[in-house]
C-alpha cells in the first residue's frame, strides 16, 4: 500500500511522518518494514520514482526542464537538476538531447 501511495502521490512532499500518519505505524517502523520489503527507503524509493517520470517527461521533449522538474514533485530546480545528474549521470539537458 505504501508503494503504491507513493508511486501515485511522488508530485507531493512524501515523508515518514506523513506515511506514519496515513498508514498508522511510527515513523521508523514504517522505513524499517519499506526497506525490508523493497530494498530502500522510503525516501530513496521516492526519489527513484520521480527520476523514472523526470526521464519519461525529458525523453518526450514537450516540457522545459523547470516544467519537469515542478511536474514530479521538485520546488528548486538547481536541486533537481543536482538530484537528477547524481541518479542518471547526465544533466537533464544531456538526457534530453541524448534520450528524446
């Protein structure tokens, strides 16, 4: 059920705390038992989701790259554009011109 909040909320601010609250455990159980059953964190597995979407929206070329970077979730886009290039290894003008 967490995954699939996630996967279907990543635009919004994802933390423990909200989890804890939506799903009922306490913030470390609920990383604790995400980890257990999917190998990362939470936050990890957030930021994983909206780097597949960023690659998708970046690949289909419609969007600048602010418009990416607000669509899945990010208000800086200095800091997605850090985020992006240490998941990807590619800026995401590099993605684009390389992928779309």
């Amino acid at each position: 059920e967490i995954d699939l909040y996630i996967r279907e909320n990543y635009q919004t601010d994802i933390t423990n705390q909200l989890l804890s609250r939506k799903f009922g455990f306490v913030p470390s159980y609920i990383s604790k038992i995400f980890k257990a059953y999917k190998g990362v964190s939470p936050c990890s597995y957030l930021t994983d989701v909206r780097m597949e979407k960023a690659k998708e929206l970046l690949s289909r070329g419609r969007m600048n790259i602010s418009e990416v970077a607000f669509a899945v979730g990010f208000s800086d886009v200095q800091y997605f554009s850090k985020t992006f290039k240490r998941c990807t290894g590619f800026r995401p003008s590099e993605y684009r011109e390389r992928f779309g």
